[in-house]
C-alpha cells in the first residue's frame, strides 16, 4: 500500500482525527481536533500549514526526557499543555535495550516486545500518572475554542489510546476505531523504516524490536480490556479513572459531533 500523503512532511502521521461515522449516523466533524507523532521538526512550509489549519492547543503526551531532546517547534501564540503519560514508566519496562544488541535480544526477543508494548497500553488505563496526564487532555479538548492537536514521539500510542477514547465517546464503532489505530502503520512506514536501519547499523537485530514501532490490534485490545474490566465501559473510565465530568463529555460531543 502507498503511504499516505501526508498533511505535514515534517510529522508524517499527522492527521485529522475526525471525519469517522457514528454508530447512530452523525458524523465527527474534521478540522477541530488532530493526532500526531513529533512536532520538533516543523519547517517554514509546515508551520505555515500548521497555522492555516488554525491550530491553537497542542498537547504533548510525552515524557520529560523525549521533550527535552526534541521540543516541540511550535507557531508563536499556540498554547502548550504538557500531559506526560508514562513518565519513567518505559525505562522501567524496557530498560537499556538500547544500550547492547545482546541485551536487547534478551528483552524484546520472541514474544517478550509484545508483551512488553501490552503493559504499556494497560498502564495507559491503571496508572495515576497515565490518568491524570489524559484527565489534562480531555478537559482542555472540552473547554478550548480552538483548533487541537494531541501528540507523542510517533502518534500511534500514546496519541493512539487518546483517539480510541475521543472516538468512543463519540459514537464511533469500535471497528472502525481499530482501522484508524491500525492506520498509523500506513502513515509511519518510511520513517520507521529509516528507524530501524539505522539501529541495524549499530549492529542490532531490527527484528527483537519491531514491537516498538507496530501498532497491533492487540496492543489496543489491552487498554481497552483494562478499562472495561477496571470500570465497566470506557465512558465509565473517562468519568470516574479520569475524572472527567459528564458536561465536559457532553459538551466534546456537542462540538465535535455533526447534528
């Protein structure tokens, strides 16, 4: 399959998160709310772009060390919510895999990186830090006028569980929320490819970590497991895990919903 045009070429998974149908037939409208990986390298044509589509809230999932190494390159006037997801939480799990070809081969080897990436997106749903971080995103998405991107390094994780979630607030079949996930394989398959070249050169397997840069059903089967299990439903989630209020949920359907 061809990948897609993207919107950004600087951020090639940048995308619009509406557009989808409803399960009662409405439609989520487009140009309100947008997903993407990285914004540190927008250039003059992005930015330009950027400020076309009237962008003025960005909210960034990720950690302190990935915002201090690549900082978002953001249009003057554009408000910055920072939302850290996992913290220390993806050291803690995988560790130095970086740092050794062996070593990674130990962690991420067989099914290990699977596994691995399932207790990620189970830890979207059970940890405070994950909770709160979304609690910021969903409040902000709810009460802005503007234009809103929600990001992380490569918008299909942390940004994915953020989309399952709006989109199920919204009405959206849960199959067709899997083919939106799903789709950030289409949108990052050259820049993930270039990744994982580069850490063959550095004498790595690029097979024990392929994990880390898929997007698998069953990556999202996880968080959603979770959060129906934890609390019932996923808008149960949002209210009590998040503590969202139902206005707030309301008030995001009524704006991002076609009538």
């Amino acid at each position: 399959m061809t990948a897609p045009t993207p919107i950004l070429t600087t951020a090639p998974n940048f995308r619009d998160a509406g557009g989808h149908a409803t399960a009662d037939g409405r439609k989520v409208r487009t140009g309100l709310v947008f997903r993407s990986d990285g914004l540190a390298a927008l250039d003059a044509a992005d930015t330009e772009a950027f400020v076309r589509l009237g962008i003025g809230l960005v909210c960034d999932l990720r950690s302190e060390h990935e915002r201090d190494r690549e900082p978002d390159l953001l249009p003057a006037g554009v408000e910055l919510l920072i939302a850290d997801v996992m913290g220390h939480g993806n050291n803690e799990l995988f560790g130095d895999v970086f740092a050794d070809p062996k070593r990674a081969g130990e962690i991420m080897g067989g099914n290990a990186g699977v596994e691995l990436m399932s207790e990620v997106y189970r830890r979207f749903v059970t940890t405070d830090l994950a909770r709160a971080a979304y609690r910021k995103v969903f409040t902000r998405m709810a009460e802005t006028d503007n234009a809103v991107v929600y990001h992380c390094s490569q918008g299909k994780d942390r940004t994915g569980w953020t989309s399952a979630v709006l989109l199920t607030l919204l009405g959206v079949p849960r199959e067709t929320i899997y083919e939106d996930y799903l789709d950030s394989a289409n949108h990052l398959r050259a820049k993930n490819a270039e990744i994982l070249r580069g850490i063959a050169e550095r004498g790595f397997d690029p097979e024990h970590l392929r994990s880390m840069f898929a997007v698998r059903r069953e990556y999202l089967d996880t968080a959603f497991d979770t959060a129906e299990r934890e609390y019932g439903s996923v808008e149960a989630y949002v209210r009590e895990g998040m503590g969202i209020p139902v206005t707030h949920i309301e008030a995001l359907r009524t704006r991002l919903l076609e009538a």
